[in-house]
C-alpha cells in the first residue's frame, strides 16, 4: 500500500474523537485534535473538513477489536460510523486495530506525571497518533 499524500487517522470514542494526522510522505504522525462528539452528522462533518484541510488521501480509523481479536460490540459501532463516512468522504479509508492504544498512552502519561486533567486534553489524539505510526510502518513494509 503506497502512501499518496497526507494520511488522518482517528481513534473514535464514545465522548471524543482523537485525530491524528501524517507528514505527505507518510514518514511521521502527528497528534492534531480532539473532536468533542456531539451527533453523527457533525463529526463527519467535522472529520471530512479536517481531511480537505489537511489534502488527506487516506483516513484510518482505530478498528476496537477485543483481546482475542475477534469483532465485539464496540467493533460493530466502528462499522455504522464508517458507513456514514464513507457516504462523505471520497477518499480510501482503512481500518487499524487498536487494542489497548488508549491504555498504552494513559500508561505512558501516568509515568511521566501528566495530570489527570492534562491528559483528558491529549490522551485522544495520542492515541490517534498511535494509530496512525501502525498503519504507517505497515505501509513502509
């Protein structure tokens, strides 16, 4: 899979949305945002207009599978929300999985004394960034 520009990738929650978004080459992923859900209608919205900004190829969502890699509940509320975006966003979307990216970067901040405030603001996006240096070093091999 070749990396045709800037990817975004998104770690998708119940409450917020971490957006995560790549350099054009596909070399480095950079935490960008934090969308705070409000109704499926604007976050797509939300979502697609970072993409146009951003020149995004390519969006890659966190695919929630459970600790035995099989397809859950939260997997199943990923594929409605990616049946809404596809119907709005023109480009390629792929799928990462994402298991234990969101307590990795709480661990992370935990040790390196980040207040629980302070992470509420970043944990999101960081996860997002996690994603998205997944779905990159796949891409590199």
């Amino acid at each position: 899979m070749a990396i045709d520009g800037p990817v975004l990738a998104l770690d998708v929650g119940e409450r917020r949305i971490g957006v995560a978004v790549s350099d054009p080459s596909g070399a480095f992923a950079f935490p960008h945002d934090t969308i705070e859900r409000t109704n499926v209608r604007d976050d797509i919205a939300a979502i697609v207009a970072i993409a146009r900004e951003r020149a995004a190829g390519t969006i890659v969502i966190g695919d929630p599978l459970t600790l035995a890699g099989t397809r859950g509940i939260a997997s199943g509320k990923i594929d409605a929300f990616v049946a809404h975006l596809e119907r709005a966003y023109d480009g390629r979307i792929e799928r990462v999985d994402e298991r234990l990216t969101t307590a990795a970067v709480q661990k992370s901040l935990i040790g390196a004394d980040v207040s629980r405030a302070k992470r509420k603001t970043v944990v999101d996006k960081l996860a997002a960034a996690m994603i998205l240096e997944t779905y990159l070093a796949r891409a590199r091999r």
